[in-house]
C-alpha cells in the first residue's frame, strides 16, 4: 500500500489490514500472509552449505527491496518470536523506507533512524491498540521476573516476545520505563 513513512502508527495499521493479519499468528501464518501480498519470505535453516549465516555472523535478517519481488530474509534463531519480530521489522523497512537493508542484532534494538522506524512498526503491527486492551495492569506482578508468565497467554497467541508486549504497554503510558529497563 502508499504509506506515509512519518505515521509508522498508521502504516502499521493499514499493513496490518492489508495483510488480513488475524488475532493469532504464528511465524508460519505472518510468513503466510507477507508472501500473499507479493514478498518473498526465506527463512534460513542451518544447513551446511555456502549460502548460510555464518555461526559467528551478527546479522538476523535482510529486506532487499524490487518493485516486482521485495525479499526478506530471517536468520532461524531458537525462539520463534524473534524470528517473527525480525519478519515484520524487515517488512517495516520495504513498506516504510522502499529500499534494502541489513540488519544485525543490535539494530533491533535501536532508537534512532530508519532502525527506530522499523522497530516501531513491527511492534505497532504485532500488537497493535487493540490487542493492549485486553491486557489487564491490575493483575501485572510487582516483581519484574514474573513478567513472562503474566503475559504468557498473549506471547503466545500473537508470537511475540514479552518485551515487545511490554515496550507497546510503555509506549502507551501504561508501564514505566524503569519498570521496562529492570525487565530487559
């Protein structure tokens, strides 16, 4: 779709729509979705071979963007919420910016930039407005280490970590940064 790339908040929600994201997902069903609307999505496996990541390689996926085949690529890690994190940070880049782009760990997890824009837009798109709703801050535990099983549900219907659950609920004002720092 034409987005505005300086409302990542409102790409995020006609992206979401134009896909036909459901309320539960999982890696294979995002993936699903993204190579309907007409993007490639590889996933790396592994594999012996001269075409992999190499162990040592921070990189955790690339978006390489043709009008006619836009490519993502998503580096297979242990957890599949990283990987469907990495799938719609890319997918931020070809939407939002229309141009390619290699990113490594660190870059999803940066604040400035075409990165921040990205970042946002994934989390945006996963757990959108709506989603938060339903999640109750009078049962949130006081201790931060039992924050993964307060959220355990919603992690696992949306295929999101808790830190990107928790990073929307205190873009949205309702947890505190410090809250969020102890937690990461």
């Amino acid at each position: 779709p034409d987005l505005d790339p300086r409302d990542v908040q409102s790409a995020a929600w006609r992206v979401r729509s134009w896909l036909g994201l459901r309320d539960e997902n999982t890696f294979d069903s995002y993936r699903t979705a993204v190579e309907s609307a007409g993007v490639l999505v590889v996933r790396s496996m592994g594999y012996a071979g001269s075409w992999q990541f190499p162990q040592e390689s921070p990189v955790a996926g690339f978006s390489l963007h043709f009008e006619q085949c836009p490519v993502i690529v998503v580096r297979k890690q242990e957890f599949e919420p990283r990987q469907v994190f990495t799938l719609f940070h890319e997918l931020g880049h070809l939407v939002l910016h229309r141009s390619s782009f290699i990113d490594n760990d660190e870059d999803l997890f940066d604040y400035q930039g075409r990165e921040r824009d990205a970042n946002r837009f994934a989390g945006l798109a996963l757990v959108p407005e709506p989603f938060l709703d339903q999640i109750e801050d009078r049962s949130r535990p006081k201790n931060v280490s039992l924050y993964d099983d307060w959220l355990r549900a919603y992690r696992e219907r949306w295929s999101v970590s808790g830190e990107v659950i928790l990073r929307r609920l205190m873009d949205v004002g309702r947890l505190d940064r410090d809250q969020y720092e102890e937690y990461r």
